[in-house]
C-alpha cells in the first residue's frame, strides 16, 4: 500500500508539472488563479508523498544504524525547518497556488525555492532514516518529482514577472543557497 500511495502521487504530480511545464505559467501548476481546490490537490497529493513513505516505517532497514540516524533523522529535521520556514513566509495562499508575485524575503533570500529543498530534505531524510528498500524507493521519486516542480514552478515565475523574477533569478541561487557571495 506505501509504494502505490507513494509513487501514485509522485506519477500524478509528474503528470501536472509536465503538463504545466510545455505552457510555463499557463498550465495546471502552479494555477493562474488559485482557489480552494487547487490548495486541496496539491497540498493533498504532497500529503499522499509523506504517507506512503511514513507507512514504510517497520520495514527491515537495508542501510546502517549510523547513516540512519547520523545523517538522516538531522536531514529530516532541518528540511521540515526550512520548509515551515518557507511555508510561513510565503503564506498558506502561495503555497497553495495563489500567485503572491515575487517573495525575496526570509529563507527567498537564500535560494528562490526554499519550500522545495526543505521538502526534500525532510523526504531524502525520513528516507533514509527508516532505511528501508521501499522508502529509498519513495523518497528517490518523491525528492525527483519536487526538484522538477521547483523547475516548473521557476519558470512559471519568470513568465508571469518577467521584471521582478529576472531581478531576483540575477542576485538569488535556483536551489542550494550560495554559502557566501561576492
């Protein structure tokens, strides 16, 4: 039941973003317009990626105690950090479709998709801290389909603000925050 809620949402998530990613900022994601039932799919189908890896829990882990607990338990923690970082700043509207315009602040300032990598992050890190062969599976495709939505989603923003996403694109990293900058 894991795999087929796990990697059903991540195939119905690739479906959206490649459907979006031939017409950027006129497909389905994110929506010109959201609405309460663009905020339920989305936030429903990245609920549907969290649960089908969190029911791999109990499974015989196929990767060491240390690596488990040493790398991926902090990397769940510090990616759900970020992404309720990145989730407050840029409000529950614009996480859910709604177009804001362009946010810059807090955790934007670092990188233009911090929601993305905190998602990530927390996903790669539940993944490997449980351990096991299916939630390696489930994190690898659920971590692939979001850093491809980050891709859609950057370029639905430089056709709806050309000005101001250019701006931000010219001084902000795609997604790994610069350690320092010139």
């Amino acid at each position: 039941m894991a795999l087929l809620l796990g990697l059903g949402a991540s195939a119905l998530w690739l479906v959206i973003l490649r459907l979006s990613d031939r017409a950027p900022g006129r497909g389905p994601w994110p929506p010109r317009r959201g609405n309460l039932f663009t905020a339920i799919w989305a936030w429903g189908l990245t609920t549907c990626l969290y649960l089908g890896l969190v029911q791999t829990w109990g499974q015989p882990p196929v990767l060491p105690g240390l690596l488990r607990n040493g790398i991926g338990l902090p990397l769940a923690i510090a990616g759900s950090v970020l992404h309720t970082w990145a989730t407050a700043t840029l409000g529950l509207k614009g996480t859910s479709g709604w177009d804001v315009g362009v946010t810059t602040g807090g955790p934007y300032a670092l990188c233009r998709h911090p929601q993305y990598l905190g998602q990530i992050a927390s996903l790669a890190g539940i993944a490997l801290w449980i351990g096991s062969t299916q939630s390696l599976v489930l994190g690898l495709a659920a971590s692939g389909v979001l850093l491809y939505g980050s891709a859609v989603e950057d370029r639905a923003l430089a056709d709806r603000h050309r000005a101001a996403f250019a701006a931000y694109r010219a001084r902000t990293p795609f997604l790994v925050p610069a350690v320092s900058r010139p």
